[in-house]
C-alpha cells in the first residue's frame, strides 16, 4: 500500500513565523498535492507536483510556495502565516485509477 | 465551470436504517468519479472509483452507482462505525487534478 506521511499532526504557530509541512510517499509516484480543508468549503487545491521541481499553482496558491527536490518528498511553505490560514492541510499522491492517497493531515493553528 | 455537490450535508440514521448520498456533477470531460470516507482527524481513504453511467461497485454494506450527472452511495443497514464524512471527486480530462464535492456528514446512531 502507498504511504503518505505527514511530519506534524498538529502545529500551533504565530502570525508572521515562516512555516514548513512536510510530506514523504515511499511509492515513487511522480504526481503530489497540496490541499486545504476548512468546514463548508470542502477540499481546495493549493499547489501540486508532476515531478522534482516541478510545481503548478492549484486554486488557491496565494500566501503559499512549495519545494519539491527529491521524487518522494513535497513541502508546503507559508511565507508569513495568518490566522486564515488556520485549517487542516492534507497532502497527497495520485494514480488514474485509485485517484489519490492522501496522509493523515496536519492541522495548523496560527495565532 | 466544473463543479460537484453532494447532499445532503448531513444525514442521521438508526441503526440498520438504508438510505443514500447524493453527489452531482458538472464537469466537462469525466475521467473518474471517486468516492472517499474520512473520520474525524484524519486524512479521506478510497472507496471506490467509477467510469462510465450504469457502473456499480459494492463493498460491504456501501454500493455506489453512477449516471450521466450523479453518482450515489447506498449505504444498506448501516452500523455505528459507517460514520464519517463521504467525499466525492471527479476527475477531468485535463489537467491533473480532481474537483471535490463538499462532502456528506453521516451519522449512525446506534
């Protein structure tokens, strides 16, 4: 089975500090996502990946960046959090036909 | 613009009662439509992937199906631990990504 591991399950941050999540797979998939979820507004891409340094910009990328230097691994980036950026981020990989493999999430609070 | 919807928001069941879960779509272009299960805390988990209209797929008590513009999950004498929030996802023809729906809020009251 494909794993997606997220470093933090919670983190508790101030408004302004930079903040990195990261997120390893150990299924050498070329395709990884950056998602956020908040209450009533469902799943939102924030960034994704076709390869090593590879990025596109997903729905909503303002306030974000990422880094993809090696194949299995995909950073989250917040330049200056804000507390609206307070919600729970889920990362994930891809294949046609099982779409995607998320990790167990990291719920960020900015303070 | 593509778009999924799912409904209701949230559902309440007995024990045992069946009911269903609707998500709707509009998107130009199906590759996939996805369903998912996520618990309190933790990141969405695959179901079930469906292609074409008239596509079933069953596992345990879930079965999804699938037309033209809507898919459903008929949850058939539900249990406690099917709680959880129910996801929908389609997949476009373009790009890499997938459009979520909103998600169903299940709850099964014992």
């Amino acid at each position: 089975d494909v794993k997606v591991t997220q470093s933090s399950r919670y983190l508790v941050k101030r408004t302004g500090e930079k903040v990195f999540l990261e997120c390893v797979q150990d299924m050498d998939h070329e395709n990884m996502f950056w998602y956020r979820q908040d209450p009533g507004l469902g799943l939102r891409l924030i960034y994704f990946s076709y390869d090593v340094k590879m990025k596109e910009k997903g729905d909503i990328p303002e306030g974000y960046s990422v880094s993809r230097e090696k194949k299995e691994r995909f950073s989250l980036i917040l330049e200056s959090a804000s507390t609206n950026q307070t919600s729970m981020y889920l990362c994930a990989t891809a294949t046609p036909n099982y779409g995607y493999t998320f990790g167990s999430g990291t719920r960020l609070t900015v303070v | 613009e593509d778009q999924v919807t799912q409904s209701p928001e949230a559902l309440r069941l007995q024990e045992g009662e069946s009911s269903s879960l609707n998500c709707s779509y509009t998107v130009s272009g199906l590759r996939g439509l996805f369903w998912y299960r996520q618990d309190p805390g933790k990141g969405p988990e695959f179901l079930f992937t469906l292609y074409s209209a008239g596509e079933e797929k069953e596992k345990e008590r879930l079965k999804a199906t699938l037309t033209k513009k809507e898919s459903f999950l008929h949850i058939t004498a539900p249990k406690p631990e099917d709680s959880a929030t129910y996801l929908c996802a389609v997949r476009r023809n373009y790009g890499q990504n997938f459009v979520f729906g909103p998600g169903t809020r299940l709850s099964v009251l014992p």
